[in-house]
C-alpha cells in the first residue's frame, strides 16, 4: 500500500512539473491565437445578404506579428461577395481582439444547405517561427419559396379541353381529305363516262 501511494505521489509530481514547464514556455513568450468564424443569420431565403464575422483573439502571452486572414469565397453561382475574403495585420498584442467583417448576398440559388468553407490565419512570433490556424466551417440553411398551391381540377380541365381540341382539328382535316378525295373520285367517273 505504501508502494502505491508513494507512486501516486511521484506520479502526481511529474504530472504538475509537466504543467509548470508548459506554462513556463509559454510565459516567454509565444503567441497564440484564436479564430472564430461565424455568420449573422444561420436560416436566409434567396437574394438575402449575410454578414460573415471572422474573431481572432490572441489568448497567448507574447504578440504575433505578420497576420493574413485567408478565408475561402463563395462560388459565384451561390452569392457575391461584398468586401474582401483576406485580410492583414502588422501585430496582434496579447489579450487582444481583431474582428474581421465582409458580406455576401445569396443569389437565387436551389440549394437548401449552404457550407462557407474554413477561414485560415497565418501568422509569426518575434523569432519568425510561423504559425497556421483554421476556423470551422459554417452551414447556412435556405429557405426555398414553395411557390404557388396548384389547383388540379383546373389543370385537368384545360388538359381535356386541349385534347377535345386536337381531336377535333385531327377529324376536320380528315372529312377535309375525305371531301377533296371524293371530289376527286366523281371527276374521274364522269370522264370515264
């Protein structure tokens, strides 16, 4: 039993060294940051506009220099995109915030679901070591228009009334035919007589 808890004990050392040294690294001065990647509205009808806000937020303890905001564009057949998808800053100090704003009006498109892909940050420290971070993606819902209630009894009626029509004219051009070929018919015995 002593065995054991001496072994806990040792074990329990270890772990919290562990933690020191990471927190004593990251005191010296490492950036890190976060990003967010969110839209304003997470259900739109088409022609709607949406605001894509990008947060990037530097939890670390040192201040990151040389930040490029890459987020990826829409196709064109799903929206235009007002403002720009990138982005830079010279440096972002430690427990600060940027956020970042563009827009994007959705065209009349057929899709019920809408996925804004990643936003990536590349960013550096004071010793030039490059750091690389992704957001998550979005899915936006759109709501079709159902469009207009069909009214069937009216269909079919207008579908029978153009049919009655078309048999009509196919009987008419047949006596039509059938009288000019029976004109035909009594010349041809009147010469024979």
């Amino acid at each position: 039993m002593k065995k054991a808890i001496i072994m806990l004990l040792v074990l329990m050392v270890l772990l919290s060294s562990f933690r020191v040294v990471a927190q004593e690294e990251n005191e010296k001065g490492y950036p890190l940051l976060s990003l967010v990647k969110k839209v304003d509205k997470e259900e739109i009808a088409p022609g709607d506009t949406i605001s894509v806000i990008i947060r990037i937020t530097n939890v670390g303890n040192a201040t990151a220099y040389n930040i490029t905001l890459i987020d990826q564009k829409v196709p064109e057949w799903v929206g235009e995109v007002i403002g720009d998808t990138t982005a830079h800053w010279e440096e972002l100090k430690p427990n600060r915030t940027i956020i970042y704003e563009y827009k994007i009006k959705i065209k009349d498109v057929v899709l019920t679901n809408i996925t804004l892909g990643e936003a990536k940050i590349i960013y550096y420290d004071k010793n030039g070591t490059k750091y690389v971070i992704y957001s998550s993606k979005n899915v936006i819902k759109v709501n079709l228009p159902t469009g207009t209630v069909l009214d069937w009894d009216s269909i079919w009626r207008i579908v029978i009334i153009v049919e009655g029509l078309i048999v009509i004219g196919i009987i008419t051009l047949m006596l039509v035919l059938e009288y000019l070929s029976y004109k035909e018919y009594l010349k041809t015995v009147k010469k024979k007589k």
